[in-house]
C-alpha cells in the first residue's frame, strides 16, 4: 500500500504527468547545461568529447568572457566589471568547435588552474518566441597561481528543440 501510495505522490509533482512543458524543458535543459559546466571544468575531457549532444551544428556563440575593467582593488580582493565602452561587434564562434572556442576564451584568466568549478542555474524559461530560450546564472571559479577567482554572470542560451529520446541542444549562447 506504500509504494503505491508513494507512485501516486510522485506521480502528482511530476511535470511530465501534468504537461508542464516549461518544466520539463528546464530539467531538460539544466541537465544539458550541467553537462556543458563539466566540460568548463574538465580541459582535457573538452578536448576530446564528442559535443553532438550537447550543441546544434549550426550553434552561433559570442566570448563569455566581455572586456573588463577594475572597479575596486583592496589588499587581495579585486573587483572587475565590463567595461563601459563594451561594443557589441564581438567574434562569432560557429558550430561545436565554435562552443570549445568560446569555453577556451572563458576559461583564458584561469591559466593552468586544475580546480575549476562551473555551477548553473535557469531562472527562466522562454517558450513565447521562435527559438526556446532560457537565462542561467552561472558562477566558474577555480584558483591560478595562488589566486582565487570567481565569475559571476547571466547566460542566455537559444535551444533547438530535441524529442523524447533525443535532449534539446544549444543553438546559441551570450552573456548579460
């Protein structure tokens, strides 16, 4: 009698049961983006891996990492911003070679940092246009010579859309 009484509980919270489509394209699309944050974190798996799951070939990124600017500096704690003069005629990174590009300019302050972190988190989901969107906060940390450092910022990612048995796929990607 429990078991069945936890199926129907669970069976009450599960998206898929209630056609909840935003909420299940946000699991669907965190589990892509938690894939995405260990490849940030895993240089040498990065090299190697096999992105067709994870990117459309016709994925069009710009550099996550904008020009920056000091805005505080005290003692071991430096504050950068980007800055004000930020054009957006930025390089395009084209197909899933384009998204190991785009991680590797990410990536360019942490030199050879063996600790890097990537953490992800969709706070919204956008169904209302064309092309599904979602908007993820996203924190890469890690340590270069010593130093500890940490990004903080908005990624707004396009999806094309997948099937049940295929995950929805990045089709683009810019940062706030």
């Amino acid at each position: 009698a429990s078991a069945a009484r936890f199926a129907e509980e669970f069976a009450a919270v599960d998206p898929r049961g209630d056609d909840w489509g935003t909420e299940i394209f946000h699991q669907q699309a965190l589990a892509q983006l938690k894939v995405l944050g260990k490849l940030v974190a895993d240089r040498e798996g990065r090299a190697s891996s096999d992105l067709s799951n994870l990117v459309s070939p016709t994925f069009n990124g710009h550099a996550l990492l904008p020009e920056l600017e000091e805005i505080y500096s005290y003692v071991s704690i430096v504050v950068l911003l980007p800055a004000a003069a930020a054009t957006d005629d930025a390089v395009n990174f084209d197909g899933p070679q384009g998204l190991k590009r785009v991680i590797g300019v990410l990536l360019q302050p942490y030199g050879q940092a063996a600790d890097l972190r990537c953490d992800v988190k969709i706070f919204k989901v956008n169904t209302d246009v064309d092309v599904t969107t979602t908007s993820a906060y996203v924190v890469v940390s890690g340590t270069s010579r010593g130093t500890a450092m940490q990004q903080n910022a908005i990624w707004h990612c396009g999806w094309s859309l997948g099937n049940d048995d295929k995950p929805p796929r990045l089709q683009s990607i810019a940062v706030e």
